[in-house]
C-alpha cells in the first residue's frame, strides 16, 4: 500500500470504515441468499434482524498451526500458501447453476443459514416461507448445507495427501474449530498438526535394521496402516492372518535416490497404492516383489520379506535393475550387465526419461520387448523431480546396444 493511501486509512473516520464494512459484508449476504434461493428472498429478512446477524457473524475461516505443535516455518508456509490458493479457487455449485466462493460459503453462508435455522416461529412476516425456501440449505435438514463440508474436506484431503512423507512426518488438518454444523460462535479456523513417523527396529541376518510402518494419520485420532494377507504376495503362513506393512529405512532412501521425485508424491503413492488396494507380484526365493506404480505407471518393485507378524520392505528396484523380471529381460536382449545400466544412468527414472527414448523407435521397441514399456510413458512426472536432469544423448545408448543380437534383428 501507497504512503499516500495509508495516511487516508488512519486519517478516516473508524464510524465510517465500520460502516463500509458492514454494507460490504451485507451485500455478499444478499449475494449467497440470491444464489441460494434466488432474487428477493433476502429483502424479506427486516433490516433489524439483518444486524443481528452482522453482529453474531462468523469470522472468515483462517488456517493456522495447531496449539503445541512445531512445523518448520517454511514447510508450513507452503502448506498455508496452497491452501489459500485452492481455497481461492474453490465454489459450491448452486440448483440455479451458479456458484458460491467456497470460503464466503463457509463465513457469510453459514452465518445466515443459521440464523434462519434458528430463529423463532412466526419471527416476522413471512419468516415462515423463508425457512421452507431455504429448508433444503439448513443444517436440521443435513442436505445441501454439508456440500460446503464436503468440499472442504476434499480440498483438506488434498493438501494431506500432497503434504507428508517419511522423513519429515504428515500434516493433517482438523475443523472442529470451524463453524461447519455448529451454531455458537467458533474460531472459524482450521487447525493442522503434525505427526512424525513411529521409527522401531527388527533384527535382519543378525543386523538391528530400523523400520516404518506404511500408515497414515487420519482424523479423529485414527490411525490407517496397510494389511496384507501373506498368500496375497505368495507367502504361506500358518493361519493367512493380514500381517501391517513396514519398511525399512534403507529402502526408501532406494525408492527416493532411484525415482528422483519429490518424497512428498512418492510416499502418498507408497501408501494409498496398497491401502485396501490388491496388489500384484512376482514371488522369488526368499521374498515378494511387489509392483509399484505412480500414476498408474509400473516404475517398479518393492522387495519385501515375512518376519514373524510383520511384512516389510527391504529395498525398491527400479524397473531395469537387475533383480526385477524386466531388468533381465533387458539383460538377456541386450547383455548390458549391471554397471552397464548404471554407467548409461537407465537404472534410475530421472536419468533413463532424460534419453526421451519413446522418440526413437528401435529403442521404444528393445524396452517394450523388455516389459519396460510404462517408462516410455512417465514424461508428466519430470514436474515432480527433486533436481533438473539436463538430456542425455541416445547416440550413446545405440553404440552401446549396436553389437546386441536383439538390434541386428530389427
């Protein structure tokens, strides 16, 4: 703001600022009333009663940090800031086809719903048929009203989903403090908290190895942990009990150093993946291999062992590694051993997408054969990357696979 602008808001009469606040908050009444019901409906509530609600009315809804937690001064003002933005650009839809800004629904929308809600039998003339306009709105009624719920809920599950992962913990937000289906005066603000990740040990081949288990934080105090059942990944147990999903600290780091992508979307795929989820697998000697996918793109497995009551993920393979069925495919095509793969950077997402090898059709079709096909087909996830990866020249990979039987065929 101006030197010059500023001096005129000091210098202004508080009646009067008072007074342009209360014609603005009155007008975006009538602007939710008219959306609501439809022009005229709001002009039948008396003026006198048009103040009361002025003066009960709800603050706009604010985010803040729950009382007692602590979370990075950075971290938090992403949070803060996605969150306004989503909330700028959300609106509950209206029968007329209209629509109303999500957060003056939940402020200036609540307010006078609740007052109609509330008000008195016969409270002045023609409050009656106001209440039955507006009955499918009113929170007795638990119909229309909750769709401004239901929308904040999903924006909230949003910005938990895309705010967590293993190393920093998970944000979750909470709206007992808002004004949603509660009549007396709240804060209006929504509270987030943080919880960090429970880290224990298990003894692995004689060596303590610590271990997370593949859960969430969820509202009201619950916890959600992925289950499986042993023969769903081909173990066989004694009694097929579903046994929680752990993994170990070793692996994400795997997953995190092979992907390349931001931890934040790689472990809400780690975890809604397999929540509730079935899953498929490739059984080996002493462990699973279960597929992993980011945005429905196969990019590899987690390995995973049985130990007593617990299943746990040991380490993540990228799709060309060698110890995946594609991996030695490719092996078999192309006789690229493994410090091949990693010499040529086609071990790991960010350096095999810099090859843009979907352009080129004799190395489209090898990595096709392979079984690697679902790389060609992950260029959206660059956005996510945790560092640039400048592009790689493919006439490096066709002098390294010129000799291959698999080449000379085509």
């Amino acid at each position: 703001m101006g030197r010059k602008k500023l001096k005129k808001r000091i210098k202004e009469d508080p009646r009067i600022l008072q007074a342009r606040h209360k014609r603005d908050y009155i007008g975006r009444l009538k602007m939710v009333s008219d959306q609501m019901v439809g022009p005229g409906w709001f002009e039948k509530i008396p003026p006198v009663d048009v103040d009361i609600i002025y003066e009960k009315r709800y603050p706009a809804l604010s985010i803040k940090v729950a009382p007692g937690e602590h979370i990075v001064e950075e971290r938090w003002e992403r949070y803060r800031r996605a969150f306004l933005l989503l909330l700028d650009n959300t609106s509950v839809m209206t029968d007329s086809g209209g629509a109303i800004p999500l957060k003056m629904m939940l402020c200036e929308g609540l307010s006078l719903l609740h007052f109609i809600d509330m008000m008195a039998t016969d409270r002045f003339a023609g409050s009656e048929e106001l209440r039955q306009i507006f009955k499918p709105h009113l929170l007795t009624e638990k119909g229309r009203y909750y769709e401004a719920a239901d929308e904040l809920s999903f924006l909230l599950f949003l910005m938990d989903a895309r705010n967590g992962n293993y190393y920093e913990g998970f944000l979750l937000a909470d709206t007992e403090q808002t004004n949603i289906g509660k009549v007396p005066l709240n804060p209006n603000t929504v509270f987030v908290h943080l919880f960090k990740p429970v880290v224990s040990s298990i003894a692995i081949n004689g060596r303590k190895r610590e271990i997370l288990p593949v859960s969430r934080p969820a509202p009201f105090d619950q916890t959600l942990q992925v289950i499986i059942k042993p023969s769903d990944i081909g173990f066989k147990t004694v009694t097929d009990e579903p046994l929680p999903l752990y993994i170990q600290r070793h692996a994400l780091l795997r997953l995190d150093e092979r992907l390349g992508l931001q931890p934040d979307v790689v472990h809400v795929h780690l975890f809604f993946e397999m929540f509730n989820q079935p899953v498929t697998y490739v059984r080996g000697t002493d462990h699973s291999l279960i597929g992993f996918c980011l945005h429905n793109h196969k990019v590899g497995y987690l390995l995973t062992t049985l130990h007593d009551d617990k299943l746990v993920i040991r380490s993540f393979l990228f799709l060309t590694n060698d110890g995946t069925p594609e991996g030695r495919r490719l092996r078999q095509l192309t006789q690229l051993e493994k410090y091949d793969k990693k010499y040529l950077g086609i071990d790991k997402l960010s350096t095999f997408t810099a090859y843009h090898i979907g352009e080129d059709e004799k190395l489209s079709a090898l990595f096709r054969e392979a079984g690697c096909g679902s790389l060609l087909e992950v260029g959206s996830l660059e956005v996510m990357s945790t560092s640039y990866t400048p592009d790689r020249n493919k006439i490096e990979l066709h002098r390294y696979l010129n000799s291959s039987s698999y080449f000379e065929s085509l």
